[in-house]
C-alpha cells in the first residue's frame, strides 16, 4: 500500500518537472520569436498587416453602410412605384375605357425636351396602356440620377453633356381617354415622344422611323440603343464596353438573326408583300428586344428611309436600313443573352443579371427589383466570381447560343 502512494507521488513529481521543462521552452521560444520580430523590417510588416486588418474593418463598416443606403433607395423606389401608379394612373386609365369620346387631343407637340446631348441615348418602345412598365423603368435604370453613380465618361472628348437619356416612344391610343393620360405622364416626366399616328405591330417600322427623325433634329448621340418596356438595361456595362473597347463610327451590335426568309404567310402579323420586299431572305439583323448603333449613322438612317419601303417587322426593317448603308451586324450574347433558352429568366442564379447588356422578359416591380440586386452585386463581386467559377455545377447555361446547340 505504501509502495503505490510513493509510486503515485512520484509520477506526480516528474509530471510537474516535465511540465516546468516544457513551459521554459515556449518561453524562450517566444522570446526569441519576439526579439527576432523587433528589429526594423519584421516590426514593419506586423505593424501594416495590423492597419490592413484596421483598414478592412473600417471598409466593411463602410461597405455596410453603403449597403443600408442602397436597401433604403431601393425601397422608398418600390414604395412611390406603387403609389404612383395605384393612387394615380390605375384609376384614370380604368375612367378612361368608361368615359365617352370626345375631341382628339393634339399631341404633335409631344416631343421630350434633349437640351443636353447624351452620350448614349436610349429609346425603349412602348405601348399607351404600358404606364406601370415605364413607371418601373424610371424608378430604376431609366433615370440618370437613380443609375450607377460610378458612370464615368471623358464627356468634352466626345463633345457630350450627360452620360446617358431614356426616351419611351409611344404610338397614340386609339381611346381618347388614354392619350389624355399619355399627355398627362408626358407632362410629369418629359421623357415620352408621341408619334402621329396610331400604335400597333404593324406600324412599329413607323415608329422607329419617326424616332430616328427626332432624334437626328434635337438629341444626335454618340450612341443610341433601341430597346422595349419588357427588358431590364444595364445602362453601366453598355457605356463600359463603348469607351473602354472602341470608338466605333459604323457600330451595329445585338443578336443576330442569321438567313431569315420574308414572310408571306397573309394571315401573319409578319406578312412581308413581294411588292414591299421583293428577295427570298432578309439581311442579318439583330433582335428587336436591343440592338446598339453608332449616333453618326442616325442622319443616314433617315435619309435611307425615304427611298426604302417599310416592312411592317421593325428589327428586319432596321437592319435593311442598315444593309442599305453597308453596315453588317455584329454578334453581341451580352444583349438578349437567354432568349434562345428554354428555362425561364426566374430560375438562373441572380449573378446572371450582372454581366449582360439587355435582358429580355423583365418588366413591372421586377425591373426595381433586379436593379437593386445589380447595384449590390456590383459592390460585393467575389459572390459572382465564385458562381462563374462553379458554373458547371449550375443548371442554366452562361449564355444561349443563336443555333440552339
């Protein structure tokens, strides 16, 4: 019984002398460590990496409380969106289909005000009911002062004032009513041309015609995209890809419709008479839904549309206007990149709204709502350079190409 207690007071003793031998060990090991630290350059390089994790602090305290702006924005957008147009243009556009037919209003005079050239001027096409879709454009990429604050272009070189304008280019309504309410919203926002004659399919050639006209006389730009109320616009990435690539003076850009046969079916909305177009195939052209051109070409546009007869399919029509002038299109997949994919735009991962140009199949609160996530993605970017690099595990494709393959 002894033997064990001197046996257990032993193995105690050469515990605590192995754990003393141990700790002078670390000890000295850190003090070497610390000396060796304190001369010039090692102290140096301790002390910055000490700011940098100082300044990263500081960075995200910053970045959250950008993030906390951009959150307040996004919904005070959302919540003048709906009273706007709940309180407002939903009631008198519901008045006007029950209100008789009196005098047609004069709206020749209804052209936006263009006293300051943009660099890049965007006419979006759009239908007189189609108040709530252009409501949800000017609270969000539409209006200058609510798009990316980091735009930034050498505006004397190019001879600009501003970064960029939006113009929505309306047909009149046959209601009397609802271009009373057009006249209205033009009045309010100034940013609405309304064309002389009446809106519908076939008259879309018409219209674009007509928006060339006034663009030509009162807001030539450097560069113009034509686009529709249904797409969201990446209104950064477009004047990105303009100044930081190329100064184009024939630039022609979008998706490509590639060997297109004239329609002569007469019971299509696309029917194409021989008389109109005489040829088997149209030239290349790119996709109604946004295609982006050079501003110099625009008085040469018009000018050519006085000799060629329109045909009633607007993006067709364009791009003979743009054949006859000898300008060949360029393949863009950052504008329209998905719509030749058979998923819905819903089910992609938010980062593929972040890259493209123009994204078709957006419309209403859903343009508020995929601006906002831009803007934030944007200042967070390793989300997407993670997803892009992971993108084989993802569903969608990157891009859909034209052939479908």
């Amino acid at each position: 019984m002894n033997f064990e207690i001197g046996k257990s007071k032993m193995n105690r003793c050469w515990f605590k002398i192995i754990f003393s031998i141990l700790l002078t060990i670390y000890l000295l090991k850190g003090l070497i460590t610390f000396l060796s630290l304190s001369n010039g350059n090692s102290f140096l390089k301790i002390k910055t990496k000490f700011y940098n994790i100082k300044r990263t602090l500081i960075n995200l305290d910053s970045m959250d409380k950008h993030l906390k702006q951009l959150e307040d924005i996004y919904e005070q957008n959302v919540r003048e969106f709906y009273r706007i147009y709940n309180n407002y243009y939903k009631p008198r556009l519901t008045d006007a289909f029950h209100t008789p037919s009196s005098r047609p209003l004069n709206l020749n005079g209804v052209k936006p005000s263009c006293a300051n050239r943009p660099y890049l001027l965007i006419q979006v096409h759009s239908a007189p009911l189609n108040v709530k879709k252009r409501l949800a454009i000017r609270y969000s990429w539409g209006a200058e002062y609510n798009a990316f604050n980091t735009i930034e272009i050498n505006k004397s070189k190019h001879h600009v004032n501003r970064a960029f304008q939006t113009v929505f280019v309306i047909g009149r309504s046959g209601i009397h009513g609802v271009n009373k309410v057009l006249l209205e919203e033009s009045k309010a926002y100034k940013d609405v041309l309304i064309t002389n004659f009446t809106d519908s399919y076939r008259g879309l050639s018409r219209k674009t015609v007509y928006a060339l006209k006034w663009a030509s006389n009162n807001c030539l730009p450097m560069y113009m995209l034509k686009t529709d109320d249904d797409c969201y616009v990446n209104v950064k990435n477009i004047i990105q890809y303009l100044t930081n690539n190329f100064n184009p003076v024939n630039l022609y850009t979008g998706r490509i419709q590639w060997f297109m046969p004239a329609n002569r079916d007469t019971t299509s909305k696309f029917y194409v008479s021989e008389k109109d177009y005489p040829h088997f195939l149209l030239p290349p052209y790119a996709s109604g839904g946004g295609y982006l051109f050079s501003g110099a070409v625009i008085p040469r546009l018009v000018n050519a549309s006085k000799h060629i007869k329109l045909i009633p399919n607007e993006d067709a029509n364009f791009g003979i206007l743009m054949h006859s002038l000898n300008i060949k299109p360029v393949e863009n997949i950052r504008i329209l990149p998905y719509i030749y994919c058979n998923e819905s735009i819903w089910i992609r991962p938010t980062c593929d709204f972040l890259s493209p140009f123009v994204v078709h199949g957006v419309q209403n609160y859903a343009q508020i709502w995929v601006h906002h996530n831009v803007k934030i993605l944007n200042k967070i970017s390793g989300i997407c350079k993670q997803s892009l690099k992971y993108r084989r595990h993802l569903r969608p494709p990157l891009y859909c190409p034209t052939d479908n393959s």
